[in-house]
C-alpha cells in the first residue's frame, strides 16, 4: 500500500507496538502528586483556563478555519487533472461544482484553469484563464474559492509531492459537531521545565501519518518532573521563545487521541526557565478530519507517564 494511503488502524497500530499504549498505568501516576514537581500557579490561573478552552471550542466551531471543514486530500500526478464534484472526474471533489476546472504540475509548478462556467475567485477576485499555484510551503498558498465562497482548495506538499486539501462550510462533520472533553484543571500539571540544549544545528526525525521522514530543527529537550520521576520532551522551532512538543503518553488509545498530543512551551523567563502547561495539551487535526498530514511522536516523547490533563479523544473524531 502507498505510505500516502496509510490507514490510521495501521498508523495507531505501529504507535501501540512502539509501546506508547502500556498497561493501566498504577493509581498513584493518574492524578496530583505531592511530590510533582510545578510552578505556583498565577492569579486567575483558573479564569484564563476556562478561557483558553473557550477559544479551543470557538476555533472547532469556526467555518472557516476549523479542521471539521476539511473534507478531502486529493493528490496530483504530472498528468493534468480534471477537479470537480461529478463522476468521471479525475480529482473528485466531496463537495461543490460538478465541473470545477483543470489541474496540472508541471515540474513542482501547478497550474489551474477554471471550467468555463465555474464561479472560481482568488481573494475575492474572479479567475479568468490560467494561473499559477503557489503551495504550503510558500508560507501563503493561493486559495482558490467557490460555491460563494464556502468551499475551498489550495495545495500542500509534502516530500515532493502535491495536493489539493479540500474545505467545505457545508461539511457533515462541522454540522454534527460536538463540544470537546477534557480533564478537570489540575494546576499541579502545570510544570516547570528546564531546557537541556542541544549543539547548533541539530535536528530529530519527525515521522508523519504519510509515512514521510523529516528532519526538524531540535535546539534541545525540555526536562521536567513528575511523581518524583524524571522526563524530558525533545522539543522543535527555530527559536527558544517559539518551541513546540509532540508526544504521546499512557492515557493514548483510551482516554486521549490515540496518535499522541502538542503542547506550546511557555518561555524562556528571565532564568531561562520554561512552563509545559499539560491542562493545555490539545489534539492534533487529525483528531477532527482525515484529510490532515499530522507529525507523529517521535520515539524519545512517548512518556512512561498517564497526562490526565488537556484534552481527550474529540467524541467526534473519525479514528
């Protein structure tokens, strides 16, 4: 089977036997420790909780941004493509125009070219004749409109390959969607962390659920405790005041996304010092859609350890 058609059954498969889905972790891992390591909790640390997790709801709900809306990966080989909803289409659409346009790669340049009848924009602007694409990876890919608006496509590439990434305001998913769970906040999950960096240059594996290798800037690894134990999380980003982590834990495949969790390191403070605020652990998008091409734990962050922060599976998710 191609890696880009990778099944999540197999992908959560290969993520249970590298063992971050252990055994019922004992009691005394599962909640508040007196010896957890963790910063003083600020004034009106609960507020700001309960605010943050407001946003995470609103984004989810949001029409034109939330990961319900994405309904199809569609991807693209040298020969030009037909894209629209019908059948018979080459890239066939899960929703909108029965005839959409044309796509072509040309070398890693996509081109696009509307139907003649299609009511096809560009910021607001109509498309007439060809035009160029520019990917993902430019940091501002173009996004092309239809449907008044309440679709769109843009391209993605990944490892030398491209792809239409599909969304849709009228997606089953942001119809049904449901309200996301957490664990109750836990201010002792809010723990100080110190960064053990690492030389200049360095960089980790990141695994995605493509089945795609690649290498990610790794200044170093964030080392913090809990239950009396010792744990470090390789983090990435290009600068210490913008890190990121993910990682999975023993809570995996039961009360939380199978496939692991982020978390957004607060800091460096005036010491050097970092927060991992675990009550912020949040689901990666392919928790919500599997038309997402989300980065995998790499194996030095699957945690001996049950995070009964953040949140848990979306009871919505289609894994």
């Amino acid at each position: 089977m191609d890696a880009r058609h990778w099944t999540w059954p197999c992908l959560l498969g290969l993520i249970v036997a590298a063992g971050c889905d252990r055994a019922t972790p004992p009691a005394h891992a599962t909640g508040a420790s007196p010896g957890a390591a963790k910063t003083a909790a600020p004034a009106g640390y609960v507020a700001g909780e309960e605010a943050w997790r407001k946003q995470q709801d609103a984004d989810l709900r949001d029409p034109k941004g939330s990961w319900l809306t994405v309904v199809g990966l569609h991807w693209i080989t040298p020969q030009t493509r037909t894209v629209g909803s019908a059948e018979g289409q080459q890239l066939r659409l899960a929703l909108g125009p029965a005839q959409l346009g044309v796509i072509a790669l040309d070398g890693k340049q996509l081109h696009f070219t509307p139907a003649p009848a299609a009511d096809v924009t560009v910021d607001g602007k109509p498309v007439v004749g060809r035009i160029a694409l520019q990917d993902d990876q430019s940091g501002a890919p173009t996004k092309l409109a239809y449907d008044g608006g309440k679709g769109e496509l843009w391209a993605i590439e990944r490892s030398g390959r491209y792809a239409l990434r599909e969304r849709h305001q009228d997606a089953p998913a942001l119809k049904a969607v449901v309200p996301q769970v957490y664990w109750p906040i836990d201010p002792s999950w809010r723990v100080e962390a110190t960064l053990d960096p690492h030389p200049p240059g360095t960089t980790i594996e990141i695994v995605n659920v493509l089945g795609d290798r690649n290498q990610v800037p790794n200044p170093g690894a964030l080392v913090f405790e809990r239950d009396g134990k010792r744990f470090r999380m390789e983090v990435t980003g290009e600068t210490l005041s913008e890190l990121s982590g993910v990682f999975a834990d023993r809570t995996n495949g039961r009360e939380s996304y199978g496939a692991g969790r982020f978390i957004d390191p607060q800091g460096p403070d005036a010491k050097g010092r970092y927060v991992l605020d675990f009550n912020r652990a949040y689901n990666p998008p392919c928790a919500f859609t599997a038309f997402a091409t989300c980065p995998l734990p790499p194996p030095e962050n699957r945690l001996d350890l049950a995070v009964t922060a953040g949140e848990k599976k979306y009871p919505g998710s289609p894994h």
